[in-house]
C-alpha cells in the first residue's frame, strides 16, 4: 500500500516535471494508462483534480500547486527511509546526519571527515534537505544527530551545547552604524534568537529588507546587487580579505545558538557520542 502510494507521489512529480503524462510515462517507463490511474487514484483520495488539462498541455491545478511540497516530501523521506532499511539488512547501520540552517552543511562534512579519520570506514547518510523540522526528524527517528539553533520544548530530545554561530555585519561599500543611510538589509531565517539580537542592532523601522533562506545566496546577492546583511563569521572572510565586502563600523557581533539534537533512547547512541567529539573538535577548530 505504501509503495502504490509512493509510486502516486513520484508519478505526480514526473508529470509536473515533463509537463505531460505521455513524458511521465516515458521518465518512469511505464504506460501512459498506468500514469493516468495513479493520478486518478490519487486525485479520487484527495478529492480535487491535480491538473489542468487542455489545448497548451498539462499543467498543474492550484490544488496541486499546493499539493507539491508534500509529493516531494514525501517522496524525500521515502528515499531516506528506505534506503537505511536496504542498509540495515546489509549489516551498515549509517549514522544519520542533518542541519537545519545551510550555514552548517560544511560542519556536517568536516564531521564526517573527522569521522572517518578516527574511527576508519564509517556509513553515515548526510542530510541537507532544509526544509525538513530537523527536531521533527530526530523525534520520528528520521535523523539520528541534528545540528540546530533553537530547541524544540517538550521534545523529550536530549540537547548538547555547541561553539556558538558568529555572525557579522558586513556591507557592500563601506559604512558606520549610526551615520550613513542603511541600504537594503538581506535578512536570513536564522530563528527567533537571531531576530530578537537583530531588532536591538537594527529596528525594523530603520531598514528595508528581503529575506532569503539560503546564507550563501544572500551573500552572492549582496556582493552582485549590493547592501548589507549578517553572515557566518567563516563565510564572509575570504570576500572580506579581498575588500570584495566591508565590515559595516560600530556594529556588534551577532552569536547564533548551536545545539546537537539525538534521542536518549538512541540504539546507535555510541555512534552518536563519537559524533558529538567530533562536532566539539570541528566547532572548536573552526
């Protein structure tokens, strides 16, 4: 029952993805009937059409327009589920790794280098699906060690504290606080921490801005169309050494909180330790 249903969420990808259900058939090799019966099926339990159908093609209905992110979540954790089931039968249990914010995707490697280096060969998954409650899939066992900023309450997840996140403000042309007009403000979804630290720096009255969710967008989007925005630390070095970027005067630093998430109750908790030395070790050296 799962997989016809999985195979209903992927078959609605493909034809979003093609743009027919002639290409759907095509990319999953299957007939083009087989397509159109997922898709009823699909469209009969959910109780709205998916797709418009006419003259210029095949194209999704407002309900499937909505119904998008949850096929590819769907699908998403499909993928990652069974793919540790294919491995547990193997007898390669992977250590299951994720991060909420894309600034600690390279933390996430280094880690598994770390990993690697100290205790050999070791299988481990990396997630860096974003979009995903990182608290959510520790809880439902999706993920066995997540890199947050803030904690979920009544989770029942044990929390270890990690070197705080720095983050620094940093303009395309040189400024002060306090004395030049603010050009447009990149905001980052860093949480509610970050935002609270923020509106001490910068009311919202005094600055214009766009948020983006992704830390090296903003960065590039800063450096191409120019204003100013608080990055990672690490991030901004490299453009900041080559005055491609200006550290804005007289701001203060913002620290963005950085916890390990893992269930207590954890098989695959000797793993999980080992993971967490070697978080320390990356956070401390970085």
């Amino acid at each position: 029952m799962i997989n016809m249903q999985i195979n209903s969420f992927e078959t609605f990808l493909a034809i979003e993805a093609t743009g027919s259900f002639h290409g759907a058939a095509r990319v999953l090799n299957v007939t083009q009937t087989t397509v159109s019966a997922r898709i009823k099926a699909l469209e009969d339990r959910l109780g709205v059409a998916l797709f418009e159908r006419g003259p210029g093609g095949t194209r999704l209905s407002e309900a499937g327009r909505q119904f998008m992110p949850y096929a590819e979540q769907m699908v998403r954790t499909w993928e990652f589920v069974s793919g540790d089931l294919k491995a547990s039968l193997a007898g390669r249990v992977p250590l299951r790794l994720g991060a909420q914010l894309s600034v600690w995707d390279p933390v996430l490697v280094d880690v598994a280098v770390w990993l690697e280096a100290e205790q050999g060969t070791v299988p481990f998954t990396l997630n860096y699906d974003h979009a995903m409650n990182m608290g959510e899939a520790v809880a439902r066992r999706l993920l066995d060690l997540a890199i947050v900023n803030e904690v979920p309450a009544g989770s029942g997840l044990a929390a270890e504290e990690l070197p705080p996140e720095r983050l620094v403000l940093v303009s395309d042309q040189p400024l002060r606080l306090g004395r030049d007009t603010l050009p447009l403000f990149i905001n980052l979804e860093f949480g509610s921490e970050y935002d609270a630290q923020l509106r001490d720096v910068l009311p919202r009255r005094s600055r214009q801005h766009i948020v983006l969710g992704n830390a090296l967008m903003g960065l590039r989007y800063l450096m191409k169309r120019g204003g100013m925005g608080y990055f990672p630390a690490y991030m901004a070095a490299e453009a900041l050494a080559a005055g491609q970027i200006h550290a804005v005067e007289a701001a203060p630093e913002i620290n963005l909180g950085c916890k390990a998430l893992y269930l207590p109750d954890n098989p695959g908790l000797p793993h999980i330790r080992q993971a967490l030395q070697g978080l320390h070790a990356v956070r401390a050296a970085g």
